[in-house]
C-alpha cells in the first residue's frame, strides 16, 4: 500500500520519516530541554541535536545532568548547561527563557508533566495565550494510509465544548504544518447520530455547527461519528453515511481523556502504531515524551516542533 506521496505506508514509521524529512530542510530548533537527569531524557535530547533537528539548551542541576551524560556515554560540552537547583526551578527557567525568545520550544525531560505544565500556564509565565493547551499524537498506523492525529489524550481531562472547539483548532493548525491543508476532521462518539443522552453527541453536532459559523477554520468536521466509520469507507457505506470525513478522517478528536488514551495505546500495542507528540497553544510548542518513547517517536516529536513554528496559528470567531 502506498501513500500519494509515494511511501509504503505498511513499513512501520514511514510516515514519521516523512515528517523527519519535512523538518531536517529547516535549521534546528534552539529548545529547552527541561531537567534532562536521566539517561533517556539526556539521550534523546543529544540524538536531536546530532540529527540537526534542535539545538539543546540543558536545563537542571549541572552534577546531575553531567552524571547522566556520563552514564549515556554522551559528550554535552559543546551544549548550553543551565544549571538550577532542582526540576521545579528547571521548568520555571525554560518558560522565563521561551517568553524571552532565548528558545524557540521546551522538551520535557526528568519530570512529571504536571510539574512542567504548571510552570508553562503560571500567571506571568508569558507562555499563556488565548487558546487552551492540548495535546495531539500523531500516528503512524501500518493499516492506515495517511498519518492519524488523535487529540487530546494526554491533557485535558474532560473537556468542554469550549474546550473542545480549541483541541480542534490545535490540531488542525498541526496538519496544516504537516502538509495537510483541509484535515478532514471526525469527532467521535459511541454512535453517528445525536442523541441527547450522550454530551458527547450533542458536543460534535455543535462543534460542526460552530465550524459553519466560522468559529473552527481550515479543516472539514463531521460528527458524531462512530471509530468505525471515521477510519473504514466500508463501515461508513454500510451505516449509509454520506460525508466528506466519514472513513478518511485525518484527525480524530475524542470525547475525553479516558478514550483517547486507550484509543491511543490500543493502536500502540495492537495495531504496531508508532507515535509523535506534541503540546500546541502556549507561545512556544511543548514536546512531552513518555519514558516508553522510542527514539524514533522522540526524533519526530521535535520535527513536529519545527513544523509548528514554521507555521502560524490560525485565527478563529471567538
């Protein structure tokens, strides 16, 4: 199977090798990376850089991220060293320097995501903007053949519908720095009709609506929609679906954090997905890799970094 731009979409990472080939055109991205004490969250940062995707600013306490270095058998000497007292004050840091331009993006490294997200929406952080913070995978599925953005199931924990209409726009702001310029956009429920029982069906409906009004741009929705019929033209024409998103969906936005996550790690562990990530509506894009992240998915969450920044925001009805 191929994909129209002529990748085998059944090898495993061929489409994030794709998005690595996007962003290696353009110059590394000076990011934070924040209390990088680890070997993994150290080596993951170093392979970036070697790769020319970003160049590092190290931010914890120096003995610590030194000792990792020295455990990882990694050079660091040619890299920026912010040496701080501890993870709390690293997250701080990053955001003081993002707000002031001196980083153009901020990598988790040794932290909990909470510890760094709190430090990202801090009142006088300067990272805050009018857009709720979400986070979006994208999803490189064998079976599938385009990339899947999956949003958010990592963040918000049930959100609203005002909310929603701005995981929406993230992630279609994301696909159109992937290449994507009318992401066909699904907005899932357990069913395809609107039933008052269920919000999230009554949440689609009006997200489709307000995307009429030109309250969500740049994309096409359709909702509520069923996982089958987004992803499979064979479901959708049984269940008589007739829509421009149905079986081709681009993005899948899922009604809250429990679905997502496990729509997500189903496509992990079941189907062999391999994965991007990436945190979209602060000033800067946030990178929150998972201490079970493979190299590979590290190396194309910073190319979705440099995608974003190359590309601006999309300005909505509020």
């Amino acid at each position: 199977m191929e994909s129209p731009a002529g990748l085998d979409v059944s090898i495993p990472g061929s489409q994030l090798q794709r998005l690595m080939r996007m962003a290696e055109a353009q110059p590394p991205l000076a990011t934070a990376v924040v209390h990088p004490v680890d070997v993994l969250s150290l080596t993951g940062a170093v392979e970036a850089a070697k790769r020319g995707l970003i160049t590092p600013i190290l931010i914890g306490p120096k003995a610590r991220v030194e000792a990792a270095a020295r455990d990882a058998g990694r050079d660091i000497s040619a890299y920026q060293l912010v040496d701080v007292e501890h993870s709390h004050q690293a997250a701080e840091t990053a955001c003081a320097m993002a707000a002031r331009g001196q980083a153009a993006a901020i990598m988790k490294g040794a932290l909990h995501t909470d510890e760094l997200l709190e430090a990202v929406v801090a009142p006088g952080s300067g990272l805050r903007t009018d857009r709720r913070m979400s986070h979006i995978f994208v999803l490189d599925v064998p079976t599938y053949p385009r990339p899947l953005l999956v949003s958010d199931a990592a963040l918000n924990i049930s959100p609203d519908l005002a909310a929603k209409r701005d995981i929406v726009q993230n992630a279609i702001d994301l696909a159109h720095a992937m290449g994507t310029p009318l992401p066909k956009v699904a907005i899932l429920s357990a069913v395809e009709t609107v039933n008052p029982k269920m919000i999230s069906t009554l949440d689609a409906a009006a997200l489709c609506k307000m995307a009429d009004r030109g309250q969500i741009v740049g994309g096409l929705l359709d909702g509520p929609l069923a996982f089958d019929n987004a992803v499979s033209p064979e479901a959708a024409r049984a269940k008589g679906i007739v829509s421009q998103v149905a079986g081709e969906a681009d993005i899948l936005i899922v009604p809250d954090i429990e679905s997502g996550n496990m729509l997500a790690k189903q496509l992990f562990y079941l189907s062999n997905a391999q994965s991007a990530g990436i945190v979209l509506g602060a000033r800067v894009p946030i990178m929150l890799t998972s201490r079970s992240d493979p190299e590979a998915s590290r190396l194309a969450s910073c190319a979705l970094a440099i995608l974003v920044t190359q590309h601006k925001p999309t300005k909505y009805l509020r």
